[in-house]
C-alpha cells in the first residue's frame, strides 16, 4: 500500500471491516475459492506506525495481514468497508 492508503487503514482501526481473500480478485460472490471476516480492526504495533494488523472473531476465526498485503480497501460495500488483500501461496513443491 501507499503512504495515504496505510494512513486509510488506521483511521479504520477500532472499526468493523470484513477482510476478503479471492481467487477471483475482489469479487466476493459466486462458488470460488474466497474467505471472509468480519470484525473489528486492530492495530498489532505500539503506535500509529504499525503497518501490521488483525480482525479476531474467536481462537478459531482471525485473520492478520501487513499493509503491503491490502491491495483494495472499498468503502462502497453494503455490508460495510471491505479491505482486499492477497496472500502468496508457496509453489506446489514446497507444501
């Protein structure tokens, strides 16, 4: 993410966001493989200057991510702000 977009997540901090990963980019509806949660948005560093952060539903349903992670944060969601990140898969021979 860029300067102002970091600057975006942590205006979110303390928020309900939903954090979506898809393998179709951002669309999050239709039978692929996506993931989905919804919860408060936290801050994983001491200060303002953290580019680290997690949603926690339960010890079961967590996501955490770096802001080099986000590739979209849409305010334009029904259900609320979605942040869209991406995570990097290992290739298939070293699972």
């Amino acid at each position: 993410m860029k300067v102002n977009e970091e600057n975006e997540l942590q205006d979110l901090v303390g928020k309900v966001v939903t954090v979506a990963v898809s393998t179709c980019g951002i669309v999050r509806n239709g039978f692929f493989t996506q993931m989905s949660i919804q919860g408060e948005l936290e801050s994983m560093g001491m200060d303002s200057t953290s580019d680290q952060y997690r949603v926690v539903k339960d010890e079961c349903s967590y996501v955490y991510f770096d802001a080099s992670d986000v590739y979209l944060v849409n305010p334009l969601v029904s259900t609320g702000v979605v942040i869209h990140t991406r995570i990097d898969t290992p290739p298939e021979d070293e699972l």
